[in-house]
C-alpha cells in the first residue's frame, strides 16, 4: 500500500456480517482483522480493513444508534479515515438507527456527511429493483427473511424499510453519480438501485469521487466493490500473511442459527457424512436455561474425547419455545459452553461457527482478541485464524445463517479436512 492509501474502518450488526465484509479487503490485498477484544492496536498500516461488532441487529432503535456510534468512534480513533457500514441484506433489524448512529459519529469528523445505502448482494440473490428489495427474484417477505425468528422483514418497499428515503440508480458517469448521490441524499440518506455486480462498482467509483462524507452501508456485496475501487485508487497490494499451525484434524461445527437455510445446510451435513465420521452433540431445549445440567451432559457426551469423530456438529435443539424463553444470543452462549468444554478435552484443528449471536459468543468464551482474515471458502464462507485466547491459532470459519446452497456446510467442511490435512503433512515435513 502506499501512505496515501485508506484504513478502512468496518462497523458491523453481527461478527458473520464483520467477517463476510472485511474478507472482501482480505482478498483484495488489504491485511484485514475482526476486532474482538476491547484494547484497539496501538498502531494501523494504511492500506488495513479493520472490522468490529456493534451487535446491533436485534437491538431497539436508541441502543442500536448508541453502539453503532461507539463503535465507529473507535474506529475513528485507531486510524479509521475510510468507513463502511455493514448492515444485513435483507435490511433485518435496526438498520435505520445503525445508520443514524453512523452519522453521528462521521459528522464529528466529516460534518455534512449523507448514508448511501445499497444492500444488494447479487452473488447471493440479494438485489434492488425500481426501490424494492428482492431476494432470489421474489419480494424479501416472502423469502425467509420475512419469517425470521428474531428480525423479520414485512416489506420490500424502501419507502416503508427507511421512510422519507429516495431511491435513484447510477449512469455510469463517476463525477455524475457522486453529484447525483450527493443532491438526492442531501444531509440524509439516499437508496440506490442495484441488480448485477456491475452495478455495486459503478456505485463504488462513485464512492471514490465523492470521498469520505459518503458513507456507504451495503452488504459484503458493496464491500467487495468498494475493496476493489479504494485499492485501485491508492495503488496496492500486500504480501500474504504466514498460514497458520496445524493443531488437529478434528472440525467443530456450531450451529446456533435458527433460519431455515442453516437448518437445511445442518440437516445435508448429516445425511452426507459417513456415521462413523460425525457426532452430533444437541442439548435438549430444557438444559438451556441451566448451566450445571448442561455442564454435566456436556461432560456425559465428551465421556471419552479420544473416540470424537472428525467432525462435531454442535447445534440448537430444532425447536425452541414451550417452556424456556431464551433470545439467541442466550442460546448461542449456552452453546459456546458446550465448545469450551469440548476444546478443553480434545484436539480441534477447525472451528466453523453458523450465525451472528453464536460466532460472537464462541469467540467471547475463548477470550479471542482478534481474527486475521486470510480468505473465503465460498462466498459469503470467510475463513481466519483466531489471535489471542484459548483458541489462538485455530482456524475459524465464519457463516450467516441465511446464506448459502444446502450444501455449504458439506462444501466447508470438506475444503476444512483438505486443508487440515495440508497443515499436518506440512508440519510434519518440518519437524
């Protein structure tokens, strides 16, 4: 990189959302990390993407403004001059007051900053079409989204997700475009249109023209555009970082999502994978809620550690309710007991972590610092090595619930065993 070029500053509503966009910068060059821990670097290269979690999806308005603000406040003060705002795409959640946060926090250093919003993520079938939200074609209501469990969508219309909004599409023209933006957001907000990869990087060179004062906020879609557009103005790129060590060949799989989609991929997993190769540890929905039982059948399930398979698939019961009333991120930390405890008793050369609250709570048990993001297995799969913690040069694998075919947990998990293998034969070869 150059002294010229940007540190990016990622501000993200969940640690999948962190990591689906900053591997974007990763693959484009930029040395990237997730942030975990709470000490910032004393000091960022130019030419970084740095990533945090603000957990704002699930929150209410006025928290969800106020994390997202403090977040980017920190960001800004470990060097952050470059920002984008991730929000989900399909606009689930507190978009509205994470942009509103966004905004406060920029405007303190680039007063009379405007949000350009775009969450179209085409590669995945996330599109906007004439100011509607689309997935796979069809309106985002009748997409699993609009029947999440925590955050459902009810509308496509951007008149009704970002109220008081105008949506316009781009010429093509950079100088143009970045006016455009500018008249049609005034000191707000302006939605754009966008169906095809090549419409994100026409918005990004728009981006590029208009500077610091616009804030994107999009999806890893609009990520990766602008990775691209920002390293072809300042001129990069950078040497990989080292592979990591090989500490095991045994891949935990933790499934805290409770959308469809992760459901069908946990379920192709399982029917695709020899028995004797997979154990799947799912707690009953009663345990939840008591940590000593769900220690002690945790401890019944590990008995004898040597004889785990290859791969652990830890996951939610398929149905919670009834009797225990949890939210996700309790959930999620209920499962992250049960990784620690499995960590503790066995070798893991792979962690695979499906869903925003359960990656964040994993994290958090193993006391991880940071993650370096080294690449994607697929789009919308972002693999890492964990810095700091109990899990300190384990490989992790990011993945939102809602993304992906049936098979992308098959897919990761075989591209994980041939990588593992790599890193063994490797390590041994050395020594």
């Amino acid at each position: 990189m150059t002294p010229s070029a940007p540190i990016v500053g990622i501000a993200a509503d969940d640690v999948t959302g962190a990591t689906d966009s900053v591997v974007q910068f990763s693959r484009t060059g930029w040395p990237s990390r997730l942030l975990l821990g709470e000490l910032l670097p004393d000091s960022v290269e130019p030419g970084s993407a740095l990533a945090v979690n603000t957990d704002a999806r699930a929150m209410d308005p006025a928290a969800a403004r106020q994390a997202t603000a403090s977040a980017i406040r920190n960001l800004i003060a470990a060097g952050a001059n470059s920002l984008y705002l991730k929000i989900d795409s399909t606009m689930r959640g507190s978009v509205p007051a994470q942009i509103a946060g966004s905004m406060d926090a920029w405007q303190e250093q680039h007063p009379g900053c405007f949000a350009v919003v775009c969450p179209a993520y085409p590669a995945m079938g996330r599109t906007i079409e004439n100011g509607l939200l689309r997935v796979n074609g069809g309106p985002v209501e009748d997409s699993p989204a609009g029947r999440d469990p925590v955050t459902p969508v009810p509308t496509s219309e951007f008149s009704q997700l970002m109220p008081g909004t105008t949506t316009i599409s781009l010429s093509g023209s950079p100088e143009a475009d970045a006016q455009a933006l500018r008249e049609a957001a005034g000191d707000g907000v302006v939605i754009v249109n966008a169906a095809s990869d090549s419409d994100l990087l026409t918005l990004a060179a728009a981006l590029v023209v208009a500077g610091p004062t616009a804030i994107p906020a999009g999806s890893a879609g609009l990520a990766a555009a602008l990775a691209t557009a920002w390293a072809d103005d300042a001129t990069v790129l950078t040497p990989p970082e080292p592979a990591p060590a090989a500490q095991g060949q045994r891949i935990v799989v933790v499934v805290s999502s409770l959308h469809d989609v992760a459901r069908a991929q946990t379920d192709h997993l399982r029917d695709h994978v020899d028995p004797s190769d997979l154990r799947i540890l799912q707690p009953d929905e009663s345990l939840l809620d008591q940590p000593n039982r769900l220690a002690q059948w945790a401890s019944a399930e590990l008995d004898l550690p040597e004889s785990l398979p290859r791969v652990v698939v830890i996951t939610s019961p398929e149905a919670v309710g009834g009797s225990v009333t949890l939210s996700g991120a309790a959930i999620a930390r209920s499962l992250a007991s049960v990784v620690q405890q499995t960590l503790a008793r066995t070798s893991v050369g792979a962690l695979v972590l499906v869903g925003g609250d359960g990656a964040r709570a994993v994290l958090d048990a193993t006391r991880a610092q940071a993650l370096r993001i080294t690449g994607a297995i697929q789009e919308g799969i972002p693999v890492g090595v964990v810095e700091g913690g109990t899990a300190a040069g384990k490989i992790v694998v990011t993945k939102a619930g809602g993304f992906g075919p049936v098979t992308a947990l098959l897919d990761t998990v075989t591209e994980l065993t041939r990588t593992l293998t790599i890193l063994a034969q490797s390590t041994e070869a050395s020594s």
